[in-house]
C-alpha cells in the first residue's frame, strides 16, 4: 500500500516492479470489460481507470527519486507511452477490425453508430488488453533497467530499506543500537528489626 499510495519517499527496483505488475493486472482485466456488453461495468472501468492514475504517478515519481531524478521526468515516459500504445492500437485495429471499421463508414443514424461501436469495442477488447499488457511491461522493465539507483541518500530521502537501519543506528558510534545494561539486582538488605 506504501509503494502505491505514499507519494514521497524512494522504492528500489525491485518494489517498483511488483507495484507496476499489480497495476498492469488490473488495467488488463479493466480492459477485458467490453467482453461482458455491459455498459454500467463499462462506466465503472473508466473511473477505476480514472482513480488508477494516482497510484501510477506515485509509483513512478518514487522510482524515478530513487534515481536521484525530478518525478517530472514522467511526463516523458508518459509520452513515450502514449506514443507506442497508438502504434500498437492502430496495428490491433487493423489487424482485428479493419472490415468493422470499413463497414462503420456507411453506418447512418445515432443508435447504429452506438451499436457498431460497441461491436468494434467487444471485437477489440482482448486484442487491446493483450497490446495494453505487452507495451507496458515494455515501458516499466526497460525504463527501470535504465534508471540506476542510487546507493547514497539523496535529495529525495535515504535508499530504499535505510530508514528502519538508521533509526536502528547509535549516532554517536554508528554501530548498531544496543539496550540499556539492566543493572544487577541488589542484594537485600537485612532488616535491622529482624532477628535470625
């Protein structure tokens, strides 16, 4: 819940892509929503998509101090994104719905047009999700192979996992911690009113 809610701090690569690949899950299975034909699902898809954002940009913006960079640095991956995502839904479409899309052209009259579409949408939805699923796991693995962590502390906080160790460091050594000595108990005092 951390690495995708809490927006400041850094996460190492490791917790980024474990954070990226529950959101690509689900952005999948939000994809395969026009399957059902339902159109009230098909509302709740587009504001689970809309609340998926926040996660995303915290995901990132984390990943991104963890390299010592700007978390705006993500509206160029942003863009790169949205760039191969419409070359590979304009390859889906032609390859799975090129006829679909012919025969939408001579569609005239509102509730044709609305039902063609929803056809062309059921038509597309596995395609998509898979193309979806594919261009993302291309974006987050090779943008987190070119992001380097950086072992040191930088503006952006501590490394990953540091804070616990810190907190856990004696500052006046910077060795480890240790409890207080328990002082030894003392040894009872004989009552001078007691007699053996």
């Amino acid at each position: 819940m951390s690495v995708l809610f809490a927006p400041n701090g850094r996460i190492n690569p490791s917790q980024f892509q474990t954070g990226a690949l529950v959101l690509l899950g689900i952005g999948f299975v939000l994809a395969l929503v026009p399957l059902t034909g339902n159109g009230a699902l098909i509302g709740v898809q587009t504001l689970v998509g809309l609340a998926m954002i926040y996660p995303w940009v915290v995901l990132w913006r984390k990943r991104l101090h963890d390299s010592g960079k700007s978390g705006w640095f993500l509206l160029l991956i942003v863009l790169v994104w949205f760039i191969i995502s419409m070359i590979a839904s304009q390859i889906i479409t032609m390859m799975f719905a090129g006829d679909m899309m012919q025969a939408m052209e001579d569609v005239t009259g509102f509730s044709q047009m609305m039902q063609a579409q929803a056809q062309l949408a059921e038509a597309l939805a596995l395609p998509n999700a898979i193309s979806s699923l594919v261009v993302g796991l291309i974006v987050v693995f090779g943008a987190n192979a070119i992001l380097k962590s950086d072992p040191e502390e930088n503006r952006y906080g501590p490394p990953p996992g540091v804070e616990g160790a810190a907190a856990s460091m004696d500052p006046a050594t910077q060795a480890p911690a240790q409890a207080p000595a328990e002082t030894p108990a003392e040894a009872p005092t004989e009552d001078p009113d007691q007699k053996t």
